[in-house]
C-alpha cells in the first residue's frame, strides 16, 4: 500500500504547487505608475519634460497640483505638488529608466549642467551592474533618486 500512496501524494504536491503558481500569475500583474510627491509641481515638470525627456499625458484628475508623464507603453510618472514634503536621500530607493544611448543622454545633461554619478558616487562616471548594463544616478530637483541605464 506504500508504494501506490506515494506516488498519488507526489502526484498531489505536484498539482497543488502548480495550481498556486497559476493562481498567483492569474491576476496579470502589472507596473501602471510611480507617484512622487514634489514641493514645486512647475520646477519638477520642466525637469522631467526638458532634461528627462518624458512626454506630459492628460491629467484626467484634472486638479490643479498634479501631472502625469508617460514612462512608455502603458506605464507613467504622477506628479504630486506637496509643498511640506521631504524626501530621503537613499539612493537604494530609486525608480529606473533606460535608453538606448547613455552617452547621448549623458551629453544632454553635461549641456544642461546636471549632476549624475555612478552607483559607487563617483561624479561623471558611468559603472556597469553585475549583469554588465551600464548605468548612471541623478536627482531630480527634490532629490529623488533616478537610475538611467542603457540596454
């Protein structure tokens, strides 16, 4: 009798373990948008449409202290004016973007005499991640941290 219950509880665990996965992935989870909260709406929208680059989408809030930039495909960037707000200067707490030419985006923001670094904190160095992207870190105008990567 051992040797049929064996195989019917592998059998089980088996199913079970990929019905849950199933489950889990059923829901078609996806990135939508990062909101920040900004002390000056107008300095933080020129920052990411002049220097980032981002494209400003529809507000369908349409109040006042709030702007939305695409971040490509279906995903975007809420802006949030919240005069009292301060932001941690941790540049593990970033949000990422990247490009397919670093080093044109790297001239557009010596030409506009914007600060960036690499991971170690090195000024106007570049460091490539474990997996060999390269990539560099700036702070938008209320020192959050963006990581600009090239793949």
């Amino acid at each position: 009798m051992k040797k049929t219950t064996t195989p019917l509880l592998l059998l089980i665990t088996i199913l079970f373990f990929m019905t849950t996965k199933t489950n889990a992935q059923s829901f078609g989870l996806a990135f939508d948008h990062h909101a920040i909260l900004v002390k000056d709406l107008t300095e933080s929208s020129n920052f990411y449409l002049n220097i980032m680059g981002l494209e400003e989408i529809e507000n369908k809030t349409q109040k006042p202290h709030i702007r939305w930039f695409s971040m490509g495909g279906n995903t975007s960037l809420h802006v949030i004016e919240d005069k009292s707000h301060t932001v941690p200067d941790v540049k593990g707490v970033h949000f990422a973007i990247h490009t397919k030419n670093l080093d044109k985006f790297i001239e557009h923001l010596r030409a506009n005499n914007i600060y960036f670094e690499n991971w170690p904190g090195e000024p106007n160095k570049t460091n490539s991640r474990a997996d060999g992207v390269r990539q560099i870190y700036l702070k938008d105008p209320n020192g959050y941290w963006i990581e600009v990567n090239e793949n």
